[in-house]
C-alpha cells in the first residue's frame, strides 16, 4: 500500500480548517486533520514544502517509522507547526490502516474500554442570567458536563464569552460560536486578574445553587494567571466540587505547578497548547495535574498522544482531549477512537461544529445522552467533499490578544 497521491486542502465553511488526504496506489485515502487556529498557513507550508515530498511512495502501513522519520529527519524538533503537520499524516495513514483492514481505527488501537465518551460543551454568558440560560441550552442539547465561562463586571470582551446574539444570531448553526472572535488582525481585548478572580468564586456559587451539587462544572482560567493567582483561584472554588480547572498558569514552566498543588485540591487540567511528551514530562512524573489536554491535532497524531496518555497512566492521570471547534470533524474523530480504546480516558471535550462543516465532512459518530462514540465505519469514519469544501476559501483570522489596565500585553 504506497501513498501515491498527498493534497492539502484548506476550507472555511463556519472557521479555517487544514486537512490532509493521502491516497494509496490500491486507490484508498486516509485524511488527517492539521488545523492550527491563527496559524492555519505555516502547516499548510510545512506539509505542502517538506513532508508531502517525504510521503509519496512510501508504505503507508509503516506508521510508526514515518512519524520516526518526520521527527528525526527534520532536525529541528517539536513546535506546533511540525507537531500539527506530523499529526496529520500520523492520523491519515491510521485512517488508510483501518480501512485496508477493514476496521475502525479504535480496533486497531485495541478495541472498546467503555461504550461511549462523556463529553463536555461550553455554557458562557456576560451576566448570570446569560449563563443559566446557556446551561440550559446545553442540557437541552444533551450534555451531561458543562464548562463555565462567565463575563466579569468592567471588562468588555473576554476569552470563552460567546454573546448570546451570536449564539442564536447564527439560526441553523445548531451551536458553532466561536469564543474567540477571530479577524483579520489580532483584537485586542482587555484583562483584569483581581476583578476575575473577585467575581468566579460568586458565579460558580450561584450555579450550583440552581444547578445543584452534580452537575460535572469544568472551567478554564485560560492560561491568565501567575501559581499563586491559581492557588488562589484552585482554593476558592474547591466549595464547588469542579471536575477540573483548566490551564491555571502557562505551564512552559512545568514546576509552577507544584506550587498550585500544594494550595488546592481542585483537579487540573492542562496541555492544550503542548505538543509533545516532553511538554508534560515533570507535570506527570510530579502528579501536578489530573488531565492531559492535548488534542490529536496538536500533538503529533494518534500515534504520539497515545504514548502520552500511556506515560499519564502510570501516575493515574487521565485524558481530557481539546474539543473546541477550531479542532475539525477528522480531529474530533481521531480523538474519539483513541478516546474509547485508552483505559484512562476522563471526558471529551465537544464543541458542536455548525451545519456548513458538517456538510464538508461527512461524519459517522454518535451523540446519545451526552455520550459520543466515533462508530464502526473502517478507518476514522470521516469523509470530506471536495466540492463541497471548495465552495469556502481560506479566511485571514487572528486569535485576540489581552493588554492590562496598563497597556502591557497578557495572555488570552
Ligand atoms: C479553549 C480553546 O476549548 C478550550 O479549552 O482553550 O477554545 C482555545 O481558546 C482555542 O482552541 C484556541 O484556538
Ligand atoms: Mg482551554
């Protein structure tokens, strides 16, 4: 099975999507998904200039070689960009390994651990009464996990805070809102860490007085805080019972968790903007977190996250994949496979992707009561059509950026 033919394809039916597709000389093709949101043209370059010329008349069962191949070869290692292209081709040739068997990818990875994935979406509002009635959107569209976001009093725009206009401004985009509101140019928005810091404690408090005690409550702190700002955070909401704070602190700085974990037990989550096994080395082997972010697509494929999640495992941490819309339908469906073979799988995450990237990619998973499962179809079990993708071309789109009261530049 050699890899004849590789095409980058690009579309942007609700957002930009960077999807690869090989096909084989006994005429199988096999997709993978290389989005990187805001940076969407540099993995194009990567595959198109310096993989896709390594591909073509290789085997396309040797997966575990290729990846090999790709990372070594190059030299320079790790990044985004190349761990995104890596992710790819890793995630195509599984697609194409399935399909030559005759099998879903999630068999080939050693089969079922449980029948379907808890998933969680994202409820958001700039008042408590904006978020109440986005949690119950959400439970009307079956989740049985929920992400907190909320606005806070004095700043304008903020990370996760999807105005409700635009959540039903969209009629027909079953729920596709983009948290970010991508442009041309990186918006700026506006950041105030005591004034958030002030305000969550009292959302999460009236949530679980509406909601009550049970409903699995995520919230991600979005990279903005310094250990102890987190600590802090961590210690005030431990009273809500969170299934997971998400990314407390930027964690190029792997230690600086330690000094969060011994302030809080409030689990963590962290990982979304790593790339490889080396990104959480320290953050497992010290236990500083219960949940590895990571998606499929930013972390060299199938092949590599599920070394991380088998290094994870040994310290009893789980996955907790990035489910956000600018992860596409083959991304998804990558991380539903791996999701269901692993033993420690903790919960997917899954933003609903709207109706125009639905009928880009033709998709096989099941969604039944708050549970995705990626189906039985051999390979990934994701189809993508070309006419139909030709009708959305690539759209310039920058993620915002965050500068303080002071003018200094934050994290978003
Ligand atoms: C977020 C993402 O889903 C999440 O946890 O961190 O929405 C993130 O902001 C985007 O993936 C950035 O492109
Ligand atoms: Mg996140």
């Amino acid at each position: 099975m050699r890899i004849d033919k590789a095409e980058v394809i690009v579309t942007s039916p609700d957002r930009n999507f960077v999807t690869l597709k090989l096909t084989t000389d006994d005429g199988l093709t096999g997709l993978g998904d290389a989005t990187l949101n805001g940076r969407e043209l540099a993995v194009v370059a990567y595959l198109k200039e310096h993989l896709v010329p390594l591909l073509l008349g290789r085997d396309a069962h040797r997966i575990e070689d290729t990846w090999q191949f790709l990372y070594r070869s190059a030299y320079w290692r790790r990044g985004p960009v190349t761990m995104a292209a890596i992710a790819a081709v890793d995630t195509a040739l599984w697609d194409l390994k399935g399909k030559a068997a005759g099998m879903p990818v999630y068999q080939l990875l050693g089969g079922a651990s449980r029948e379907g994935l808890l998933a969680y979406g994202h409820a958001s509002g700039r008042t408590i009464k904006e978020l109440f009635d986005s949690i119950r959107a959400h439970r009307e569209l079956g989740y049985r996990a929920i992400r907190i976001q909320a606005g806070v009093p004095g700043l304008n725009a903020i990370y996760g805070i999807a105005s409700n206009d635009t959540f039903e401004a969209n009629e027909g985009v079953r729920y596709d809102h983009e948290p970010a509101q991508r442009g041309a140019l990186p918006a700026e928005e506006d950041w105030d860490t005591r004034a958030y810091l002030r305000h969550l404690p009292g959302v999460f408090e009236a949530v679980r007085s509406e909601f009550g005690p049970e409903l699995p409550l995520l919230h991600d702190a979005h990279h903005r805080l310094t250990p102890v700002q987190a600590a802090r955070l961590g210690k005030d909401l431990e009273p809500y019972d969170l299934f997971w704070l998400e990314d407390v602190t930027p964690a190029e700085n792997q230690e600086a968790l330690r000094l969060v974990r011994r302030h809080t037990t409030t689990p963590l989550a962290i990982g979304e903007v790593f790339n490889t096994v080396w990104d959480y080395q320290q953050i497992v082997r010290e236990q500083l977190v219960d949940y590895v972010r990571s998606a499929v697509t930013h972390t060299g494929g199938i092949t590599h996250l599920k070394k991380i999640l088998d290094y994870a495992s040994q310290y009893q941490i789980k996955s907790g994949m990035h489910g956000p819309t600018d992860i596409s339908p083959v991304g998804m469906a990558a991380a539903m496979h791996l999701g269901l073979a692993v033993h420690n799988f903790g919960i997917q995450e899954y933003m609903m992707h709207g109706e125009r990237t639905d009928r880009v990619f033709e998709q096989s998973f099941t969604w039944t009561d708050g549970h995705l499962h990626p189906g039985d179809e051999p390979g990934l079990g994701v189809g993508l059509d070309l006419d139909e993708a030709g009708k959305y071309p690539y759209i310039t789109a920058y993620l915002p950026f965050n500068r303080l009261a002071d003018g200094t530049v934050h994290d978003w």
